[in-house]
C-alpha cells in the first residue's frame, strides 16, 4: 500500500478487525467504510482539507508519509473501503468537524425531509458538513445518495474551473500590482520634487518674514521718533493741533462754497433757459391765436350777395353740445378746442388711433352730439366705425380732408347748416 513509505514505518494490527459494509439499520448512522466505494473520494477530497488529512495518516502511521498529495488521497480513499484505523480515524475526524451539521440533519425522520435539508444545507456555506451528515444519515437512501454525489461531483468542476478563472485574475491583479507599483515609484517622485520644492519655497518665504520684521521695526522706530518731534512741537507752540483743525475745516468748507457756487450758477442757467422757453412758447400762443382770428388765405373766394350781414361766416352757438373731432395735428389739438368753446360746445377728441385705443372711440362717439372727422389724420379702422356710428345713430357728421383751423371753420359751419341733413364730407 502507499502508506508503507513513511520514515518510520508503523506495523499496523495484523488482528485489526476487517469488517464488511453493511446496510444502516434502524436509527443508526452508516459508518464510512459502510457507505459504497463511489462515495469515499468526494467524502475525503471535499470533506477533509489535504493538509489535515496528511496530519491524520502521518499520526495513523506513527510517522511521516512520503507520497504526493494525490496519492495522500488515493491511499486514504483505499483505506475507507475497510475498517481500518486510518478509516476509523477519519470517521472521528468527520463526526468532529461535522458535528453541527450532524445534530441538524438528526432532526430529518424521513428521506424527503432529508433531502429538503440537503437542498438548504448545499446552498449555504458548510457544504462538507452537508455532505457527511446526508451520506451518513440511516435515512438516506440509493436515490438520494446518487444525487448528492451528483451535485457534488458537478460543483468540483465549476470550483476547478472557478480556481483557474481565479488563478487568471490573480495573474492579471500581479501585472496591474506591477503597473501600480510602477507609478507610485513615480508619484513618490514627484513627491519628494515637490517636498523639495516646498522646503526651498518655505525657505524663501521665512527669509522675507525676517526682512519684513526688520522693515516693521524700522518703521515703528520711525514712527515713535515722530510722535516725539510731535509732542515737542505741540509742546512748544500751544495750540497747534486745534488751529491745524481749524485749517482743516477750513479748507472743507471753501470746497463746499466753491461747489455750491457751481450748482447756484447751473441753478441761474437752467432758469435763464426757463425764461426763454416761456417766452417762446407765449409767442407761439399769440401767433396761433392770431392765426385762429384771421381768414385763411387758401379759402376759396366767394361772392358775397349784397344783403348778407357781416356775421354770415361766423358758426352758429353750439351751447351744451358735445363737439367731438377725431384725428388732427396735435400741435392744433388747443386751437380747436379754444374754437369749439367760443361757440359754447363742450370740446371732445381723439386721435384716430395713433396713441389713444381705438376701441375707446365707441364710447367716445356714443357721448358726443356733433362729429367732425379729420380724414387725413386718421387710421382707415377709425374712419369706418365713426361712418358707421353716424350712419345708425343719425348724428351729424363732418368729414374734412385737410386738417387746418380753416377746415375745422368751415366743418362747424356746415354743421349749423345741416342741422337737418345727412352726413356729408367737406
């Protein structure tokens, strides 16, 4: 047997009991060397870690075994099939390390409740005591025993293939450890410059706070020699600080006069310019007013009949009528107004939809009594509703093309002349 080349040699039992397997009865655990040949490997190589199980034989033996870890493990598979003292061994080994899973799968009675606790049990993390305890419980049967060793067996060669995906990544974790390596060999570089660096920069730094301490001592010294030449001044003219005060105020105060002498004399200019605009304006006034007194100059010439009174051109009293005129210049806004209440009219206007809303000429049209509508002056919307005002409500209406004082004359004119007639235009 491989087992027999060890330094020192035991002599095993020649009268150590061989018993035959033998079917688990009753409430019996099967014993290792019971369980069948196919189900020793995967007990031993999953069950018990190869240092461990060298340690057991090398006691077993009474030495040191001299095999391979493969042939540890195929001596110790052989040695199972009998009950041998390396068997017997094992068996207390596994029921040792086994022993929580042991009690837990105790609790299963029947086959399915065992294969319920199997299928737990592999799920967690003490899968060699999942395994013992199944293969080992009375109630295990054929079936069962087939498919642990099953799932067992196909788990052995995802964990072979999972170690040598492991074994690839820990080659690949060496080259990037190397790469890493590498660059912090760089970086402590770069380092140990800038600790350099910063040393001969802190250097520098601690040469200056000298050199401004020497130049803050100076100028403290400086400042206390002045403070003495101060006092001595003080002390000899009495006095001095009040009047270097006084000159101080002083001079504030000639500034402030010198700015509002400024302001005074802007103040005189913009008066001056005052004066002059409301000279202008007043000679604008009496120009306009005397404009709106005289006969204009582009009125068609008419015969006068011999029996017409001097007043014929003169409008008819318009008193407590309200006289709206739509359109117009607004330079000549205050003129017509000035006609319209000579006469007695209430003067109301609106421009036709320049800047007021023409939407607010309904409610203007709707309080006037008389409308005079400067066409010219005028937006084609303004127009059409103050036409179609007129036309529905039958108020008397004048449309003047050019707007001027004469026109505006001549629209009041023939309103006293329509009194009774339809609109017309001028």
């Amino acid at each position: 047997m491989i087992f027999q080349q060890v330094s020192n040699p035991p002599a095993l039992a020649a009268s150590e009991a061989r018993e035959p397997p033998s079917i688990a009865r009753g409430s019996r655990r099967r014993r290792l060397w019971e369980l069948g040949g196919h189900a020793h490997c995967p007990i031993v190589g999953v069950c018990l870690p190869i240092t461990a199980l060298r340690r057991l034989i090398d006691k077993a033996l009474d030495g040191r075994a001299l095999a391979d870890d493969y042939e540890l493990h195929c001596g110790a598979v052989a040695e199972c099939k009998l009950r041998t003292a390396v068997a017997e061994r094992l068996q207390r080994e596994l029921d040792r390390r086994c022993l929580l899973a042991l009690r837990q799968a105790a609790k299963a009675k029947t086959a399915e409740a065992l294969a319920s606790w199997w299928r737990d049990a592999a799920q967690g993390r003490d899968l060699a005591g999942a395994l013992w305890a199944t293969l080992s419980h009375p109630r295990c049967t054929d079936a069962l025993e087939h498919q642990v060793l099953g799932e067992v067996h196909m788990l052995q060669h995802q964990v072979g293939i999972a170690q040598r995906v492991d074994l690839q990544r820990f080659e690949a974790v060496i080259d990037e450890n190397a790469v890493l390596a590498r660059e912090l060999g760089a970086a402590q570089q770069r380092s140990t410059r800038q600790a350099e660096e910063h040393t001969r920069r802190s250097e520098q730094q601690q040469s200056q706070i000298v050199q401004l301490r020497a130049q803050l001592i100076g100028r403290d010294t400086c400042i206390a020699g002045l403070r003495d030449d101060l006092r001595a001044l003080e002390a000899a003219a009495p006095g001095l600080k009040s009047r270097v005060e006084l000159a101080r105020e002083n001079q504030q105060q000639l500034e402030r006069l010198r700015q509002l002498q400024l302001a005074l004399q802007q103040s005189r200019d913009e008066a001056e310019q005052q004066r002059r605009r409301v000279g202008e304006l007043t000679i604008e006034i009496q120009r306009i007013e005397t404009a709106s007194d005289e006969p204009s100059l582009h009125e068609p010439a008419e015969s006068a009949e011999p029996t017409e009174s001097p007043d014929s051109d003169a409008p008819a009293r318009l008193d407590d009528q309200a006289v709206l005129c739509v359109g117009g210049r607004p330079a000549s806004v205050p003129v017509y107004r000035r006609l319209i209440e000579r006469i007695g009219g209430r003067f109301l206007h609106h421009d036709g939809g320049d800047e007021d809303s023409v939407a607010r000429l309904d409610s203007t049209l709707a309080a006037a009594d008389l409308v005079i509508c400067q066409t010219g002056c005028v937006s084609h919307d303004a127009y059409w509703r103050v036409k179609d005002h007129c036309k529905r409500t039958g108020k008397r209406c004048v449309f003047v093309e050019s707007p001027s004082t004469a026109g505006l004359k001549r629209a009041l004119l023939a309103l006293g002349d329509a009194a009774s007639c339809p609109a017309r235009q001028t």
